[in-house]
C-alpha cells in the first residue's frame, strides 16, 4: 500500500485514473472487513449520490484498535502529553486504549445510546477524547465533536441541528495559563436544546461545577458500572460516521456527513503515504481533534495504521516558545504535522527558543491548514528539518475527508509553497468563471475535482440540497473547492486562496456572513461588511467595517462591546482583528455591498478601486479610504 518511489507513484497514480474500481478495492484489502463489497463505487455528481465498497460490512475501531492486538498490543498507541510540562505525560497502548474504549462504549449504551444516534462531544484535548470518539464508533452512535473554542449559542445551533441525544463534556481545560469553563459553556448551551437526555462530565481541572439530577453523570463514576467488554458494532460501508460542521459563506454553518467505509480506508491509505510512515516512528500532529485535522491525522488514520500518535493538550507558546520543541526532544518525533500559523507565530520568537534543543530525531514535516508561504516553508526546512527532512504541504477540506494534493514524503521532489502533485485517485481540474477547463500547465482557475474519491462528504445532515448547492451545482459534473489554484510550469500545484466569501484564519474556516450577522446582532449596529486581509501570523485576519450610527461612549468601548458580542455568538475564534465605524458600505443601486472594494481599502491597496461612480453613493469609498488610513 504503501508508495516507496516516484516512478511507483507514477504508475500507482495512473492506474488509479484508468481503474479506479480496480486500485481502491485493492487499497481496501490491506484493512479488516466482515463481509466484501458487491461493488467498488456508484455515483453521480448531479444529485449527488455517492457510494463507496457497497454492501460491505465493518466498524472502523476493529481496525483502530482489535487487529493490533495479537502482534501490537503492548505498543504505544497515544502517547498523552499535558498542557502543563511539570506534568507527567501518559502512555496508551494499543490493549489499554481497546479496553477503555471498549468501556467507555458501555457507559454510552448505559446512559441510552445506541446505533445510529448522534452524540456532541467538547472535550479538551484529552486521551478522553479520542476514547469517546473511538467508543461512539464503536457502538455505531454517530460522533459530532465541537472545538472547545466555541461559545454555548454555536453549540446549541449544533446540538439542535443534528439532535444530539448525549453530550460529552469535562468540567473545563486548560490553554496555556488560562482555564476555559467546558461545563458551563455547555450548561448554557443545553437551555436550548431538548433532544439531549444526558450529558457525560470528565474530571480534568476539578473546577466547581453545575450536576442536573436526571441529566448529568460524572464520567470517573460511570466507568465502574461497566465492564470493559464490548462487540464492536456492525456496521454498513455508507453508514454514518460522524457529522463535523464548518463554516460556509452563509451565516449557518453546515454538518459534513462522513461515511464508515470509504472515509476509513482514505484516512489510512493517506496517512500511511503522505508521511512515509514506518512501524515504531512517533508521529505528532498538533491539531486539534475538534477540526478534521485531528479527526483523521489524529484518531483515525494513525490508529489505523497501528502507529504511535503523540496527543498535546497545551498551545505551542506555553509555557514558553519552546514547548514544541521540548515535545519533540522527549517523545523523539519522527514526524511533526503541524499548521502555517504555529510556525509563523514561533518564528517570530527567532532562535532563542532553539538553542540546545534536540531535533534529531525529525524525519518528515508537514503543514496543514492553509498555503504555507515561502519564508516560513524556509524556515520550517531549515531550523527545524535542517534540511534532511521533506515537508508535505498538504492541501484537503473537512469536506475530503483527508489528504488530496500534497508531496509524498521522501518520494516527492517538493518546492517551497507548492502542493505539489494529487495523490493516487485524486482527478483535479482548473476551470474558469463559466466552468471551462484550463488545461496545459503555467494556469491559473478555480481547483475542482472530478472524479469520486473515498474520503469524500456524502451530505450535509439533514440538508442534502444544500450540499448539492455548495459543492456540486457551481460547475456541472464537478465538486467545487471554493479554492483558486495555479498549476505551473511543472504541473505542480499551488492553492491560491479562497474564492467565496470564506476566511482561512490560522488555518480555520469562518464565513464573512457568519461574523457579519453575529456583528448585526449586537445592539445599536445598523450594518457590517466582513472581508479577509494580509496578517502576519494568521495568514488572513478579519477586517470589520461597520455602520455603528447612535455610539454610546467612546468608540475603542464600543468595539470591545462588539468583540464581545461575536465572542458570545460564535466564539473568539471569529473575533475581528480590525474594526472600522463608517457612516455607510460601497453598495451597487441594486444594494449589493461591493466586498472587492473593502477587500482592497482592508490590503491597503487603494491605487486601483476600478470605477466607483456606478455606485450608490461614490462619496462613501473616499471616506472609508481616509478612516483606514487613521486606523
């Protein structure tokens, strides 16, 4: 399964687009099933309806957990590492992790969980975390997990949207030096949500908090009514898995539907090539398991493959600049994965935080999130790798499900900033406004896909028209990236950035239409208009300009008052970097506001603003122009 050199990458990648029935199905026999497909893949990409390895039967944990057992059972599956490094760290070998898992499931069939049912999950990044995701899994309950960034409304919009019956909390986590209230975000969010009966809480920062008779139970005391055997589930190819949600460019964010058995073996298959990943190696993803990132490079892919996966519970800067460095001289990391932002934001604190560190042990870097820019792709290679270990700058969605462009480690000739090539079975496709393709290398257009792939989404929850909309109605015959993309001279790839009204903040997916109507919400905004700009660390910040008429006080109060609103709507993951008060937005006479002039005046690029007098009011741009200039 796994790729060795370019010339079997070569061949792997065309068979895969002449046979791609025939290169899947053998792909998939490398994992454990308990009954065989009837037939590889069905689809269209019309309605969409998509189906991988039909009529098998399977439950992803056997192949996480119980096939490892005979050979592996007594090697590091999770190797836990505290946000606090005065802390011990904690080891989980495969035969623990499969016992508390298998625990773990039992307390979930207790507390009235069953096949099919949906479970919210806001954990700090804990083993327990993994074990609930594992244990949902395992009993085919259907996991939706929610970064532990966002406030109690942006949960309860979740928890409402896929009716969770079961939610799985802790009393609160750690984030460097400060302590984030779990239990009590979730107290606030569940006023508003009946569906949910019971809500599991961890110990982990033993911080006072609420218990509802009926509706609440400790975690530490359910375990002991169980016991730690438990039958994995049968479950279907196409049956749910989990639902994770994202932002999209309109104000609701969706729930990305994936499936058991395609997502598994795109997950492993990934994993094992992009990584170059050899048996006994650690392997550190800094992600968090509340983004897809750790869904797949975390759990599931890494297990899958019986490897060592090291699990950090802190941020990259506590309690210094060298945290991840610490990290990887004492686990000995073979393979960091980690995100432009991190590394952006640790080169900013030069090489102080380096000297005497011990990377030796590093063989494969990777980026993820968002394009990595030149300087810190450079800086990554140099100080970090020093310059013997490739760097796969890997480009996928929560949407893919896993990996789709990226260098193959030590097979893949890399260069700085570039995506480089598509993995085997992936089909890109460059097209233009009108869905024209832009064939020939040295070209730029919007990246669509188009041909299935196992990793992909198969719905949005409850709403299948919406996911055919997104993804599938842009461009007929096609799935849309939403992403711009050049492929030069070599016929590499490099992801432009978004094309919709999306942001990629430090690797994160917001919609301008999500911030701007929780900006609108807060009293006293008439309108607002969100658009992205260059930042430093973030690679996009968020650019508020807001029409604020009846200001009470100062104006620096009032945008506090609107942080904090977005803050209590969303999160402070969609907090606004810049907010300027205008006295009206650059709007079309048919009322549209023009977001490419803000984006412009936002990048400081106010020479060539196109022609303005078709403009509702043209005499607005200037005054924009001169209260950015102040800002």
């Amino acid at each position: 399964m796994q790729i060795t050199s370019f010339k079997q990458y070569e061949e792997d990648y065309k068979k895969s687009v002449e046979n791609p029935e025939q290169f899947w199905g053998e792909v998939a026999q490398n994992f454990q099933w308990r009954k065989p497909w009837f037939k590889v893949l069905s689809w269209n990409f019309n309605e969409p309806n998509i189906k991988w390895f039909e009529g098998a039967k399977l439950n992803i944990t056997e192949n996480c957990l119980d096939r490892h057992l005979a050979t592996n059972g007594d090697k590091p599956a999770i190797v836990w590492e505290p946000n606090n490094p005065e802390e011990e760290s904690v080891t989980y070998t495969y035969k623990m992790l499969h016992e508390r898992v298998c625990r773990f499931a039992n307390v979930l069939k207790r507390n009235g969980a069953k096949k099919g049912d949906r479970i919210c999950i806001y954990m700090p990044m804990v083993p327990e975390l993994a074990i609930a995701v594992l244990a949902c899994a395992r009993i085919g309950a259907v996991h939706s997990v929610i970064f532990g960034g966002f406030s109690a409304k942006s949960i309860a919009d979740r928890i409402n949207d896929s009716q969770c019956k079961v939610v799985i909390t802790a009393d609160g986590s750690y984030r460097g030096n400060k302590q984030i209230p779990l239990k009590d975000v979730i107290d606030d969010a569940l006023i508003g949500c009946p569906t949910v009966a019971k809500c599991i809480v961890l110990t982990h920062i033993r911080t006072p908090v609420s218990m509802l008779k009926g509706r609440d139970v400790w975690w530490e005391d359910e375990v002991k009514h169980v016991n730690d055997i438990c039958e994995a589930e049968e479950m279907d190819a196409e049956d749910m898995l989990f639902i994770l949600y994202t932002s999209g460019s309109t104000g609701k964010p969706k729930g990305v539907v994936h499936t058991c058995g395609g997502y598994m073996v795109y997950a492993g298959y990934t994993f094992s090539n992009v990584f170059n990943y050899q048996p006994g190696e650690v392997y550190f993803c800094t992600a968090d398991i509340g983004w897809i990132t750790g869904h797949s490079y975390i759990v599931y892919g890494p297990l899958s493959q019986g490897a060592t996966s090291v699990l950090f519970e802190g941020i990259p800067t506590y309690p210094s600049p060298s945290r991840f460095w610490d990290i990887v001289e004492k686990h000995k990391v073979n393979t960091l994965y980690t995100a432009p932002t991190a590394i952006r934001s640790l080169m900013s604190f030069g090489e102080e935080p380096l000297n005497g560190k011990d990377l030796s042990s590093i063989r494969v870097l990777g980026s993820v999130g968002e394009p990595i820019n030149e300087e810190a792709w450079h800086w990554f290679d140099e100080k970090i790798g020093h310059g013997k270990a490739p760097i796969v700058d890997t480009w996928w969605q929560t949407e893919t499900g896993g990996i789709m462009i990226s260098p193959i480690a030590t097979v893949t000739p890399t260069k700085p900033s570039f995506a480089t090539l598509p993995l085997p079975g992936i089909q890109p496709i460059l097209v233009d406004e009108n869905g024209n393709e832009i064939e020939g290398n040295g070209v730029m257009g919007n990246l669509c896909i188009k041909f299935p792939w196992p990793g992909m989404l198969r719905t949005t929850y409850g709403d299948h028209e919406r996911c055919k909309q997104t993804y599938f109605s842009t461009y007929e015959n096609l799935y849309f990236t939403g992403d711009g993309c050049l492929r030069d001279e070599d016929g590499y790839y490099r992801i432009t950035g978004r094309v919709d009204d999306v942001l990629n903040v430090s690797g994160h997916r917001i919609g301008t239409a999500e911030v701007e109507n929780a900006i609108n919400m807060h009293a006293g905004v008439v309108e607002s208009a969100v658009v992205g700009y260059p930042h430093d660390v973030k690679g996009q910040g968020i650019y508020a300009f807001v029409i604020y008429p009846e200001m009470h006080g100062e104006a620096e109060l009032s945008k506090k008052d609107i942080l904090q609103t977005v803050t209590r709507v969303i999160g402070a993951i969609a907090k606004p970097d810049k907010i300027l008060f205008v006295s009206g937005l650059p709007k079309t006479r048919s009322g549209k506001i023009m977001r490419r002039i803000l984006r412009k005046i936002a990048e400081g690029d106010t020479t060539n603003l196109g022609d303005t007098s078709t403009l509702l009011d043209p005499g607005v741009v200037e005054e924009i122009i001169a209260a950015a200039k102040k800002l």
